[in-house]
C-alpha cells in the first residue's frame, strides 16, 4: 500500500481544511452570545437579530474567500 502524499491529495485536503476552518469561524461567530448582544442593543430585538444573521453569514463569506487565496 502506497502512502505517500502527491499533488492532488494536497489540493483535496487544502480544499477540505478550507472548507472547515471557515465553517468554523461562522459556527463560533453565530454561537458567539457577547455578539448577539452588542447587535440586539445597538439595533433593537428584531432587527438586531436580522443584522447579526447577515453578518455571520457575511463574514463566512469573507473569510472563505480570504482562504482561497
């Protein structure tokens, strides 16, 4: 059995590790309380809640795009 670690498993696995480390930083940001907070006081309830949704997924966004390059 040949283990060894060529071109095309380095682009498989760069892609896969992008893929999760930007999932990550969008889980943790949503998850993130203290964020939720500042949204929900500088913009009140409803449209605190709309502008920090828009956020995480702006900056899952961002971040990804960061990685490609």
């Amino acid at each position: 059995m040949d283990l060894s670690f060529n071109l095309k498993d380095l682009t498989i696995s760069i892609a896969i590790l992008t893929g999760l480390l930007t999932f990550l930083i969008y889980w943790f940001t949503f998850k993130s309380e203290k964020l939720q907070f500042h949204f929900k006081n500088k913009y009140g309830e409803d449209k605190g809640h709309v502008n920090f949704i828009l956020f995480t997924r702006y900056l899952g966004g961002i971040v990804w795009v960061f990685c490609l390059f």
